[in-house]
C-alpha cells in the first residue's frame, strides 16, 4: 500500500502535464525566429578571380547573435527531456550573447533564469540583461568567466531542484544546433563552398558548422582562428592556449588554425564599415580579416564565414573606429 501510495505521489499531475504541453508548443513555435540569417557576399573590401568570400550576418535572428542559435536548442533539449520547466531556473555562467539570448527565449516562454557573470562586466551588459528579468549573480571579477563557471556549477550541485545547469561550453547541443541549422543554411545556398573560417569561444559554431559541412562535401577546408595572445579584445574568443578548453572542443576537426590580432580587427571594422557598409563587432571584423587571409593565399575558392553580431554593443570600441 506505502508503495502505491509512493509511486501515485511521484505521478506527474494532468496540469503538469499540460504545462509541458505547453511549454514544448511555446518552445517549438519560437523555432522560426532562430536562425535563417542572410549571406552578404563581400564584393567591395576584396576582389580576386575566382574567389568569393561570403559572410553570413547572424545578427539578423531572435536577441541579435550567433547564440540564439546554441541557446534555443539548449532550452528546447532541456524542455523536451524534462529536466526544464516555469518551476526550474535555467542557470549558466555568461555575461555575454548567449546570457542576452538566454533571456530573451526565456521570456517569451516565462521561464526563469540566472546568470553568474564577473562583476566587472559592463554596466550596459548587466542592465540589458536586467531588463530581460535575469537574476543576476555576480562573482569576483579577479577570477573572470572560468570564476563564473565554478561559482554556476557549485550552485547547481547545491540545489539540482532549483536549477537546471545549461553550462554552454559542455553541452552537446551547443554544436549540435549549428550542425543541424548553420551548416544546412549554408550549402543549401552555397553548395560550391570550399572553405568555412570562424572563430573559436565555446567552439559550437566552428565544431557543429564543420562536421556537418564535412559530411555534406568532404573536400571541404575547415579553418579555425584564434585571437594571438591571452589578453586579446576579441569579446567572444578564447585563446585555447592559456584557457580553460571546452567540453565540446574537438582538435581533429579543423584542418588548419590561423591568428588573429585585435588590431586586425580593429582595422576591419574601420574598413567593412567604409566599403561593405557592415557596422561589424570585433569578433565580427576578426572573422572577415580571418577569411580575407586566407582568400589572398588561393587561386579560386568560395569562402564561408559568420558575423557572430553587430556594432551595437560595442559602443566602447566601435565609436572611435566608425
Ligand atoms: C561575439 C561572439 N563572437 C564569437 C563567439 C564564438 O562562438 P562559439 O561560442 O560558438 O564558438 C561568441 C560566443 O559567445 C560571441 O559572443
């Protein structure tokens, strides 16, 4: 008998279940606005025969970033599975992109989240992200993004009920949501593709973009950039060298890994603005100097990369460059 009756207490309720229900029809109708971005054939800032550079503006999707894209698949999985809920927190450690795409998603489905950021990041980052309703958890600004990540794990281990823990630089269905949707995105409209080049931070668009690009045309070169040293500004990149690696970072992946400087960047930015009319953000601009490089190296070749996001941002950086 105590064990029926312990078996009926852990039955799902019908309005649990209807708010799953819901939740998995919110989540699932919010697909159409992640992703779909359009590419900007870059005519102007590098003219060669026989070799095209094109880039996609990944900006132009739900919260304005690349992320959206990692951060919707993370949450719908998450939903589908079970393991989110209105009840359950979605905690992560990002004061970046994916922590504004996060929130927006979260919202529209009126689920709760909390971000462990550093304390010192900007103040235009924290009140962004307030106003999207994240319960902010700020962590010692001594110890940066790897601080965060400790302070967001302990907590989860803490009270696995409250949270569920997304931890970006894990989870497999960061790379996952560009193998299934930028890389398809791509070849359907550029099956001629011969190179993609992008930069690494969490790893999910070069990893997930590059096996499934790999698999669509095995030729294919897959080109990973790196910023030069530790202490880059290059918002979004890791320098693998002195980082802690994701998870989800795979090193046979790439066929070749190329640098670049904040000053390239810098430079790129000035230059896509004057020329392609692209208000580019660093890793944007570091992205494009990336591709540039390696097209003045070929005789023909169609080049791929990504604009992670726009200027808007950055008004530290971009405002005395454009
Ligand atoms: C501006 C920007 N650029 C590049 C990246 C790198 O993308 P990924 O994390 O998929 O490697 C990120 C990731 O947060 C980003 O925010």
């Amino acid at each position: 008998m105590e064990l029926f009756l312990f078996i009926y207490l852990l039955m799902p309720t019908t309005s649990d279940l209807i708010a799953h229900t819901d939740l998995l029809t919110g989540v699932q109708a919010l697909e159409k606005k992640i992703g779909h971005t359009p590419l900007h054939h870059i005519t102007r800032l590098f003219q060669k025969k026989n070799v095209q550079i094109y880039a996609k503006k990944e900006w132009m999707q739900l919260s304005g970033s690349v992320k959206a894209r990692a951060a919707y698949n993370i949450i719908r999985k998450a939903i589908e599975q079970g393991d989110l809920s209105r009840q359950r927190t979605l905690l992560d450690a990002t004061s970046g992109n994916t922590g504004i795409a996060y929130a927006h998603i979260a919202s529209l489905l009126n689920i709760p989240v909390a971000l462990c950021l550093p304390e010192n990041a900007s103040k235009e980052r924290k009140e962004i992200l307030q106003s999207l309703g994240v319960r902010l958890i700020l962590t010692s600004r001594f110890e940066g993004t790897d601080g965060a990540q400790q302070v967001a794990r302990a907590l989860a281990e803490d009270d696995p009920e409250t949270y569920f823990y997304a931890d970006q630089y894990k989870n497999e269905n960061n790379w996952k949501a560009h193998y299934h949707t930028t890389a398809p995105e791509i070849f359907g409209e550029l099956p001629g593709i011969t190179h993609f080049v992008a930069g690494l931070g969490t790893t999910g668009t070069f990893i997930g973009t590059g096996r499934r690009l790999r698999e669509l045309k095995p030729s294919v070169q897959l080109i990973s950039l790196q910023p030069d040293f530790a202490l880059h500004g290059l918002e979004g990149w890791k320098h693998l060298e002195t980082a802690i690696v994701p998870e989800i970072y795979d090193p046979a992946v790439a066929d070749a890994n190329y640098e670049v400087s904040t000053e390239e960047a810098h430079d790129m930015i000035k230059a896509a603005y004057r020329l392609e009319g692209l208000r580019l953000s660093p890793s944007s601009a570091a992205n494009l100097a990336g591709a540039i490089k390696i097209a003045e190296q070929l005789e023909e070749g169609t080049l791929v990369t990504v604009l992670p996001d726009n200027a808007d941002k950055y008004s530290e950086i971009t405002q005395k460059l454009i």
